[in-house]
C-alpha cells in the first residue's frame, strides 16, 4: 500500500502519504472565532485514490464555514464531518480542508480527532489540544509631554490591564521608536 498518511511518523512510513493536523491552536479565547487546518500531502509513489478525510469536531465549537482547496465535499453527522476529494491525489501533490468555527465557552480544552485514508492505504490518525483560556487585556499608552518636543527628553507610560479572570503570564512589550531627521534615520528599539 502506497499512499495516504502517516502522522509525521518519519521512516516508518517512509512510502505513505502524510497527515497533519495544520495550524495548531495551541490556545484561545473563550468565544473565539478560528480554523481548524487539515491537510494531506501525498508523499508515496503513486495516486490516493479516492481520499477522505474524517474530522471529529469537539463538542465545544461550531463550524461556521467549511473551505478546501481541489474540490472537497463533507458532509456532517454530529459533529463527524467527513470529506471527499474528488479524483485522485498525485504523488508530491498537496490539498487542505479548513474548518472555520467558534469556541461555545463550554470546555476548558478542546480536543479535535481527524483521520485519513484512501482506497489504497491504511487509516491515520492526529489529534490535536486547544486549551480554551479567559486571558483578555487593555494596552493604554500615554505620552508625556504631549505633544512631544523635537530633540527633549520624554516619557511614555504603558499600562497593561488584565480584564480577563485568569493570571497573564510572560508578558513582553516590544517599543518601537523611529526618530526621523534628514539626511538620516534613526531607531530605537526597547524590549521589556
């Protein structure tokens, strides 16, 4: 069997297809609208035939839009959508299926299963975690002296407020300053 996935298995898998789960959502935030990316890249050495593709939906989203590229049909069947490439993939030829959805607010994390397999291959799995955090914030910035003066000293004042319910942590501001004067430009840059 030549073809369809592996789940970046590496030598095992050496003349099979490969599966991934793309754009990983590592986290998000509670309501958030974003995608779920799966494609499938046909490493072996002849045509998938008949390729399809079935991704379990956590229980904590709605799917808003589904989009691919070549084709792709899917159908859903609670929260199962399975989707079919029209033809065959060819050898060193890729295709994709986005999920557009919202997070519901009802799961802390949510777990998105996908499997793949052709007629001439066996069936992969992937699976991915997207932790559903509550981490929102406000930046205000405030200069002083406003306006500023060309060549004086001044002071600009970054507050971050956290307006969500859970601890920000590792939080970095990166200032970006370009003090323009012909016949040259000079930055500055401030890390914190």
């Amino acid at each position: 069997r030549d073809s369809v996935a592996s789940r970046g298995l590496g030598d095992v898998y050496k003349r099979q297809d490969t599966l991934i789960l793309g754009n990983p959502v590592r986290s998000i935030s509670e309501g958030a609208v974003f995608t779920y990316g799966v494609s499938v890249t046909n490493t072996g050495l002849f045509n998938a035939n008949f390729l399809v593709i079935e991704d379990q939906m956590p229980s904590g989203v709605t799917v808003n839009r589904i989009s691919g590229s070549n084709g792709w049909t899917c159908t859903n069947q609670s929260l199962i959508y399975t989707c079919t490439f029209p033809g065959s993939l060819a050898p060193g030829a890729s295709t994709f299926v986005n999920f557009n959805v919202t997070e519901t607010g009802s799961a802390t994390v949510l777990t998105n299963i996908v499997n793949a397999h052709a007629t001439n291959a066996p069936e992969v799995r992937d699976t991915k975690n997207t932790a559903v955090t509550n981490v929102t914030f406000d930046v205000n910035i405030t200069q002083n002296p406003n306006p500023i003066e060309e060549d004086k000293p001044f002071e600009l004042i970054i507050d971050i407020i956290n307006t969500g319910t859970e601890e920000i942590i590792g939080t970095e501001v990166v200032l970006s300053l370009i003090h323009i004067s012909e016949p040259t430009r000079r930055y500055a840059y401030l890390v914190c």
